[in-house]
C-alpha cells in the first residue's frame, strides 16, 4: 500500500522513493489517497498543493486545517477568499493567514471538501491517557487500542521535546505523542471516509509530520484499510530537520523568514499546539 510511484516509469516500489522538484507535482503518479504534505508558514509549499490539485483534479480534498462545519460551509456557500475566509473564521483559528492557504482553495475546483480537524476535548482526552476513547468506534483498527513499542515511544517523546523547544516537562510527552497519534488516525479515518464517499482520488492537506508512511497518516491506513492505494508527499525546508523523514517522494525548499518558533511556544499552552507539523 505505501507506494514510491514515480512519475516517469510507474513502478511501485517503496525503494525508490526519491526526491523531486516542484515540477513533479503536476505528475504525480495515481493513487487512491494521496497526502501532501507542508511547512505551514511557507507559501510555496501551499502554491506546490494547488499544483498538484489542478493536475489531479480530486474528487475530494481532506484539510487538517478545517473542522467538519467549516467545510460544510466551504461546500454550500460558493464564496470564495477573503469572504470564504471570513465565513469559516479562519482568523480565530489559529493557522497562519488565510492568503498563504488561498492557491489551495482556489485550486479545488469542484472537489468536495472535508474537514479533519481534532476537537480540543478529544486531544485531551487522548492527553490524560484515554486514547482509544477520544478517537471512539473503531480505534482498534486504527491501532490506537495496544501501546507503541516501547523504541518509537522514546523516539516519538524526543522529537515531541526537540518540537517543543525542549520546553516540555517529561512527564508531558507521553500524552504529546498520544495526541499527535490521535490527529494521524483521526486525518485517515477522514480521508478513508471521503474515498469511501466519492472514489478516486481525495488529497490530504496536512502538514509534512502526518505525511510520513512509517506512523502519519499513510502508517495509519495500511492498518485500517491495507487495500487502499496511498501516496505519500513530504514537503520541508533546507536544514529544518536532521534527515528526510519517511515519504514516498519529497521536495525541499528554502526556509521562509519567520519569528523564533519558540518565542511562540512559550505563550501558547502545549497541548494546543501541534508537534507533528
């Protein structure tokens, strides 16, 4: 299920997942689901999205951004920037401005859209250590009912901790990777729920941590649905991490000029935040 299709020979084969430029996401090979990922501040990764949905052309695009109601109105309403903007409040929600996601709306076309956003109750549910009860039916076949192996928690903490500005109290990260495992299953239960809905193919617009095949939302539905057809697109910056996480393909970008990340983090509580990117 988690494929490497490259573009020019289509060949399924996770070895040859590679790197690629941004002209390659005007040809990315078929998939059922295809997840592409971003840094949320960056413009050209957003400008890359819309793309890859112009090219695609989705039955359905799944935001991590948008609750369910939020994309309810994006469906009936027909409005479209800073109008659309302002009828799903989008200032109060706590993402970056609305300008820097509005080549992806503007993108869509006829797609319906669906919205994944994790309410704060269920990410403290998940927090306190009831996982499986703020994710409700089915966790077991999103694997959110058996604890990680005990390497990936201790890996998963540490880069929470690295994510956080080394800020966080260590008695905090197992409930910051409980969180981020509740948003995985929680964005591919919604984008299996849109393939289920309209078929090929639905786009997930998320942010690079989810887009990861090992534990993101591709990990996520090669355990509830094997027989799904996923792509996997990371999109990061130069220097912005160690070693490329896992994807099927990835582009690199330069950095945006932004504010210190952890100046931000220190005036906002921890577990409204998101550590997976």
């Amino acid at each position: 299920m988690l494929i490497a299709v490259l573009a020019g020979g289509l060949m399924a084969a996770p070895a040859q997942a590679r790197q690629m430029t941004s002209v390659g996401m005007v040809a990315l090979p078929p998939a059922d689901i295809v997840v592409l990922g971003e840094v949320h501040d960056n413009p050209k990764h957003h400008r890359n999205q819309a793309r890859a949905i112009r090219a695609l052309h989705p039955r359905a695009v799944v935001f991590e951004m948008l609750t369910p109601e939020q994309a309810e109105i994006v469906n009936r309403s027909g409005l479209k920037g800073d109008e659309l903007a302002q009828a799903i409040g989008w200032a109060d929600s706590g993402w970056p401005d609305f300008a820097l996601y509005a080549p992806v709306f503007a993108a869509l076309g006829d797609a319906r859209v669906y919205g994944a956003a994790v309410p704060d109750a269920a990410i403290r549910q998940a927090m306190s250590g009831d996982l499986a009860g703020a994710f409700g039916v089915d966790a077991a076949g999103y694997g959110l009912t058996v604890p990680l192996p005990a390497e990936e928690e201790s890996v998963r903490e540490a880069g929470q901790q690295e994510a956080h500005c080394n800020a966080l109290p260590d008695d905090m990260l197992p409930g910051m990777v409980a969180a981020q495992r509740l948003r995985d299953a929680a964005f591919a239960r919604t984008a299996a729920q849109a393939f289920a809905d309209v078929g090929r193919s639905v786009i997930v617009i998320t942010g690079s941590g989810h887009a990861r095949t090992d534990w993101g939302i591709p990990g996520v539905l090669s355990l509830a649905d094997p027989d799904l057809l996923v792509l996997s697109v990371g999109q990061i910056e130069r220097g912005g991490v160690p070693a490329i996480p896992p994807f099927d393909l990835w582009l690199v970008t330069a950095p945006v000029p932004r504010d210190d990340p952890c100046a931000g983090f220190r005036a906002a509580p921890a577990e409204s935040s998101d550590g997976g990117g």
